[in-house]
C-alpha cells in the first residue's frame, strides 16, 4: 500500500509536503494559491509534524526541516533564515511606543510555553545586552502560531522565528521595533530523496518554492 501511494504520487496527480505546523500555517499555505493555479493538477497535501520525517521510508515527497542543510542521502535548498526577534502590532505601539529596549519593561512579553521555544526571550534579551530587563507582566501558550496571534491583536510583544512572521511584517499586521536579532545557525530547507529529487512532480513544486523567496541570502525576512 505504502509502495502504491507513493507511485501514485510519482505519477504526478499529487505530492506530499511535511512540515512545522506553523510554518505550514503562518508560510507556506499563504503562499500555495499560486502553486495552484500554475499546476491545477497536482495536488498538494501537507503533512504538519515536528518529527523528522524518513523520506525513504514513508509517504512523503519533500519535507521543510530545519538545520545546516546536510542531510546523508537528500538534496536539500534553502528556503528561509531562522532568526530570532521581537514583533508587536501597531495599535499596541500606538499606545506603549519602543523607542529605546528600556521601554521593554512596560509592556506584557508573550512566551511559547515548549522546547525549545522557551528560552526565545532569554537568548534575544543576551543577545541584545539587556539581560537586567523584566517585564510588565507575562502571557504563555502552546506554540508560536499561538503567540503571533496573540501578539497580533495587541495583548503584548512576542518573540518571533522570521519566517513566521514573513507576511505579517509585509502586511503591517506585526512590526519589528528592534533591529537586533539573534542569528540562528540553523536554517529552513526544502529538502528531498536525492533518489527522487528530479522526478517532475517534485522539480516543479521545488522551483516554483524557490523562486518565491530570495535565494542566497541570510537576511532575517
């Protein structure tokens, strides 16, 4: 059964995208309108993990993971920088404005209460030389998608992964008010079997993926 769905994939009627559910949620499907109506007939389904999922083993055609981008065995393109930094919405700037990181201190930090999120804020505020900081008051939750809402409808700042917050920051739903950030070593990639890297399915999702982010480029959006 497993050998046939994978066929069937191969045949070109669909293909099999594992991921963040996040970065499923915040990046990618935004995005697949497009894909959509350039390849109609190739249907995309997303398959939202944390786990690293074996390309060799299950139902699966391309992954977005994160890391250094060697991985034994698969061809692997990168997507996205994974840097680290904090977002508010402007109604909240509009009332408590950040000015200088000392302003910080007046306002509701929202944290993702999960590893290895936890520390997002500890590691941003070492970053930023501004560890002596504490905030006004703290709100927890779940996952990043999660915080970026709450952050979005102004209940406090939060901490975010770049690509997260890609379309936000373009839209002006979230701002960025700080320049500093902390500089993932780790990155996102679209990554593949090298066995199965060409077969056409799989090359068109993967150019049309690539050529809607800037290639070669660490930049954090």
């Amino acid at each position: 059964a497993l050998e046939a769905a994978r066929d069937r994939a191969r045949g070109g009627h669909g293909l099999t995208v594992a991921l963040l559910a996040t970065l499923a949620q915040r990046w990618l499907i935004p995005r697949l309108a497009a894909f959509q109506e350039l390849r109609p007939d190739l249907e995309v389904r997303l398959l939202t993990t944390s786990a690293m999922v074996d390309l060799d083993r299950e139902d699966v055609d391309l992954a977005i993971r994160v890391g250094d981008g060697r991985w034994p065995g698969c061809r692997a393109d990168f997507l996205a920088a994974n840097d680290l930094f904090p977002v508010a919405a402007p109604m909240l700037l509009a009332n408590r404005p950040l000015h200088a990181l000392a302003d910080l201190a007046g306002h509701v930090w929202i944290h993702v209460d999960a590893s290895p999120r936890r520390d997002d804020w500890g590691r941003w505020l070492n970053a930023a030389g501004a560890t002596e900081l504490v905030s006004a008051g703290r709100m927890a939750f779940a996952n990043s998608a999660q915080a970026l809402d709450a952050a979005a409808a102004g209940l406090g700042v939060a901490m975010a992964h770049a690509p997260f917050v890609a379309a936000d920051l373009a839209s002006g739903r979230l701002v960025r008010p700080f320049p500093e950030r902390v500089a993932e070593p780790d990155a996102f990639y679209l990554v593949a079997n090298a066995a199965d890297a060409d077969a056409p399915h799989i090359r068109a999702f993967r150019d049309w993926l690539l050529s809607t982010v800037p290639q070669h480029s660490r930049d954090p959006v």
